[in-house]
C-alpha cells in the first residue's frame, strides 16, 4: 500500500559543493524488501550539516558529488516495502539515521554504531533526509506515542547521542558530573546523566545566552569560560590553572566529565577536573591530533572513553519522551519551513545569539 503518487516530486536540499546548496526535484523512491518510504515532516539541523556546506568535508568524509543534507529527522510512512509487517501508512516514525550491515563482528555483539560498512544518512557518499520522501530501513522507523511530537522525534538524534554518552561515561547515582559546552549535545548529554542519576550537573561554555538557558533548563551550576590560552603559554599548563580557578570557586571534582566540544584545552582541562579513577568522556569532534597529560591520566588511573555516535538508545529516548522524564521542546528555539531551508543553514552558520536548536518543518 502507499501514499505516494506516481505524478509526485521529491523535492531535496542538496549541496552540490562546498559553498552551494539548492533545492533539486528528484524522482520519489521505491521501498524495496525490508524497507519503507518515509513523508519527512521534521528534521533537526546539525552542526556536521553546517560543516559539509562550508568545508565540504568532516575529517576523512569528504563530499565528492552532490549530496542531500540532514539527518535529524522524523515523518509518517509513505509506503511500505516487500516483508514489513511492524509499520503500516500513516505510522509517525522517528529516523535511527544509520543502516549498519548487520554481518560483522561489531554488528553481532550489539555495538553496530562501529560498523565499518555503516550507511549514515547525510555521510559521504549516502543522501541525508532534508527532502519530501526518503527511502530507509523499516527496522530503523520507530513509531512514536501519540503524546511525541514529530519534531521531538527528530530531536531524538542528538539525543540519542546523550543517551550514548551518558552510557559510555557508567553515570551513576549521586555522580557529580562536568559537562563542557552548552549546545544541544551538551544539553542532551547533561539531561541524559541526570536522568541516569546524576546529583549534580556543572555546565561550562563560552556563550552567556546558553550558560542562561542551560541553568534553566538542567544545569545546576554553570562556569563562563572567558579566558583563553596565550599564544607564548603551553595549553596544557593553562588548562591545568584553570582548573585550579574552577576549584577555588567551590566546584568539587566530578566522577565524570563529557567534554562536548571538542576543544583541545577543555579536553586537557577534563583530566584536571575529574576524581582519581574517573572518566572523560569525548563527545565532542575537534582536531584529530591533541596533546594531553598521559602522566594525569596514568597516575591517577582516569579512563578516558571515546564516543561514536550511539546504538540501541532509540527505544530508550522514546521511553523518557513519553514518561517526561527529558524535555525536547524547549530546546526548540528557532523553526523555519523547508521552502527556508538556505536561510535556516545561514542562520546556524551565523552563530546567532540566543540560538539552541532549528527545526525545519514541511508541512506542505
């Protein structure tokens, strides 16, 4: 069965190359076996949707022909492939963005976010989801309770990230917990370790509007981060000073700090702000070589965890939505048609103060 007419467009935002992006009409998908056709009604705008547009590029992912962008998204079934039998049309679904292979060793113990083979939508050389119909895996819809919204179920993403970081870094309760960087991910990461059990949460960033929001939205106490690092002072000694200012204004040492920004003197300031026998976790993308001090984290035998995206947090993220234990909405400070999709990038790539989250919806 399906909604789609044959006569239909699907119209998609496409970055044609770095710097150029522009609306495309391309044919509407067909679901093959295992697969659906999903109508996008709502999808989030990522910082790595930002970056390809500017740089063309995220670290080895390089863009090499037109792509379309997005990957935050949620919509309701269009139609339906060959052997889907738990969706039907007109199912509200929320988008696990990544088809890993399902065959390889990470695949089978349960960790597919590590998959080599994974197709992530928005990621060289696969289209993402900022169009009228996109074609994905069945088994990666999640339906949606009537009480989720379907931009909270495109914020169930960057969520899920949280989710995944919160796991990686085993908050439990009571921890107090550092969390460098106030934006979404940081946000969500923050909200994951409370609703884990975190007792304490302390937010740093460089952005007073976001340190504002993050008080009021999860954040127990919150650190403007002023001060930068002299060009003729090592970065780590610096890092390990500031620290040290963070101490003396009354902050205790946490079990676990998630540094969300990928910054390489947050990274080193993490390993000074963490108990003995912490953990650090690595949420955030920054540059690919960073220097920190091995002799900390040995010494004092602090774990320092990486994090790749996330795996089996949909279910989870969906549960908390529904029981009202985490908040999406309120991290929904901006929202532009799809018609707008150009002027909201722009607006993202502009850094607009009072900005937390943009949501693109296509209700047309």
């Amino acid at each position: 069965m399906s909604t789609v007419s044959s006569s239909k467009k699907n119209n998609s935002f496409v970055l044609q190359k770095q710097d150029e992006i522009s609306f495309e009409d391309r044919p509407v998908p067909v679901a093959g076996p295992g697969q659906v056709i999903v109508n996008i009604k709502a999808t989030g705008i990522c910082g790595s949707d930002v970056h390809y547009w500017t740089h063309g590029r995220i670290g080895h992912f390089v863009c090499k022909g037109p792509m379309v962008l997005g990957h935050e998204s949620a919509g309701i079934v269009a139609s339906l492939g060959e052997g889907v039998t738990d969706l039907e049309v007109g199912d509200r679904v929320a988008l696990e963005p990544g088809v890993p292979c399902g065959r390889c060793e990470m695949c089978k113990i349960g960790k597919y976010n590590l998959c080599p083979d994974m197709a992530f939508a928005a990621t060289p050389p696969y289209d993402g989801t900022l169009c009228d119909f996109y074609r994905h895996s069945a088994d990666f819809c999640y339906k949606l309770p009537k009480n989720v919204s379907l931009e909270e179920g495109a914020l169930i993403e960057p969520l899920s990230v949280g989710i995944h970081a919160a796991r990686r870094g085993e908050v439990r309760l009571g921890d107090r917990v550092f969390v460098f960087g106030a934006g979404p991910v940081g946000l969500l990461t923050a909200a994951a370790a409370k609703a884990a059990g975190a007792a304490h949460v302390t937010m740093a960033d460089i952005s007073e509007s976001r340190l504002k929001f993050a008080k009021s939205y999860i954040a127990d106490e919150t650190i403007h981060m002023t001060s930068k690092p002299p060009k003729d002072v090592d970065t780590n000694e610096f890092a390990k000073a500031e620290a040290e200012k963070i101490f003396a204004s009354g902050i205790s040492p946490a079990n676990v700090v998630f540094d969300c920004t990928g910054v390489e003197v947050c990274v080193q300031m993490s390993i000074y702000l963490v108990k003995n026998n912490g953990k650090i976790v690595l949420v955030g993308m920054g540059a690919s070589v960073q220097s920190i001090s091995v002799a900390d984290v040995s010494a004092r035998e602090v774990d320092v965890r990486g994090v790749m995206r996330y795996c089996n947090t949909y279910p989870t993220a969906i549960e908390m939505l529904a029981s009202g234990k985490i908040d999406l909405k309120s991290l929904i400070t901006h929202r532009y048609k799809f018609k707008e999709s150009l002027e909201a990038f722009q607006h993202v790539k502009e850094g607009r103060e009072g900005t937390i989250k943009i949501v693109i919806t296509n209700d047309d």
